[in-house]
C-alpha cells in the first residue's frame, strides 16, 4: 500500500531515495507500508507548514537538525 499523500509530503519528497537506513526504514514502514494509517504527518498536515513542523518523522518525533 501506498499512501495517498506522497506527492504532498515534504519527508517523502526529502527521503524517498535515501540509503540511510533509518530514513529507508521510515519510508517502507509508512509511505509504502501499512503504517501510514498511523503517520503524524497526515494528522497534523494542516499544522507542519504553518507551525514550521517539516522536519516531523511520520512517527511524530522531530527530525534532526
């Protein structure tokens, strides 16, 4: 499964490719696994923009800086 909103997503868009291997892991759990469901980015999209909130794991935790 695919989510719906990679085309939007600024992690996807950042991460999709990496061979990082926590990064990798985010995106086959989330962005093509059966945990987007559950991915904090999709619940709060409204709010990562505005809120500066970008740098958001789909976890919820903030990205490192």
């Amino acid at each position: 499964m695919k989510c719906q909103f990679t085309g939007e997503c600024g992690f996807y868009a950042r991460y999709a490719g990496s061979k990082n291997p926590l990064y990798r892991g985010f995106v086959l759990r989330y962005c093509h696994g059966d945990e987007c469901r559950f991915c904090q980015r999709i619940l709060h999209m409204d709010e990562l923009v505005g809120e500066g909130l970008e740098n958001m794991f789909p976890s919820g935790q903030l990205l490192p800086r």
